[in-house]
C-alpha cells in the first residue's frame, strides 16, 4: 500500500523522562538520588520501568503510565492542579514530602533513587521537589537553583516559588 507523503507521521509516543536535580551522596546524609521530569516531556533522561524498580515514584498529574506505576517499589500518588494562585499545600501534600525525607535520611530503608514527576517536569513536580529539598535542610534559593538547573524553565508558576520560598 502506498502511503500519502502530504500526511505527517505522528511521532512516537514520548516515553517518561527526568532531570537529576541531588545525586546521591551529594551531601552526607542522603544516599538516595532525587529526580524530578515529565511523563510528556522531551527534556531529560528517558526512564524505563526496570530502572525504577526499586525506587519510590511520585505522580503529581496522575499521568505516569501503568507500567512505571507497577514497577516502581513505591508509587505515590499526589496530584494537584498547576494554578496560579495563592494556596497552602494541601492536606495530600505535605504528608507526602513528609513521607519522602523520612525515607530519604533512613540510612537502613532509603530508596536508591526517588522520581517525581508530572505532566511536564515543571512545576508541580518542582514544588515537590523544592518542598522535600526544603525538609533536607536546602534554603530556598538553592532549592529553587538546583531544580532551575536541572530542569530549565521549570518552576515558572510564582505561586509555587512562593510556597518553596515559605516551607
């Protein structure tokens, strides 16, 4: 069959991808890597299940495919909507980040690496990101920087930047 060359080809499905934004080992009391990216997104690292298998996985826009969700050795669902607009975190996600820095400084039970994404690995994704690095004892320029480098043009919603600079 010949196929008609005034059509476009669709691209391939994107895959999840992520950013390093603390590796391991970076400071003294964390072993464990934070990742922050997308399920659609181009920018960073393609993930593949298997590599998440043992690792903690946090959903922010509840698009993860069912594959990472299943590999993961933990999944955390934490979705919320990217709004601009003043809000306290809500009851579902401070519990959350939480939950992460106490796993992250167990030094018996600390997930080699922690993924936590969302649509496009940009801002709700940052505000858990800058929320946990915040409970590691980061102050929030440094927060908001090492997810800016990571990831750029992340965290471009100021409310976000609000709550990261207030945590």
């Amino acid at each position: 069959m010949l196929e008609d060359p005034s059509i476009e080809r669709l691209p391939p499905p994107l895959r999840p991808r992520a950013s390093l934004v603390l590796p391991g080992g970076a400071i003294p009391y964390i072993h464990t890597s934070i990742w922050m990216g997308g399920a659609h997104t181009l920018q960073g690292e393609t993930i593949h299940p298997a590599a998440i298998s043992a690792s903690w996985l946090v959903d922010c826009a509840g698009e993860m495919p069912g594959p990472y969700r299943a590999a993961a050795a933990a999944h955390l669902p934490c979705v919320f909507a990217d709004l601009e607009a003043r809000f306290l975190p809500s009851r579902h996600i401070l519990p959350v980040v939480d939950r992460l820095a106490e796993a992250v400084i167990n030094p018996g039970a600390a997930p080699p690496a922690v993924y936590i994404m969302c649509s496009h690995g940009m801002n709700r994704s940052g505000l858990v990101t800058g929320l946990l690095l915040r409970r590691l004892g980061f102050g929030a320029d440094e927060a908001i920087a090492r997810i800016r480098a990571a990831r750029r043009g992340a965290l471009s919603n100021d409310s976000f930047v609000d709550l990261i600079r207030r945590a």
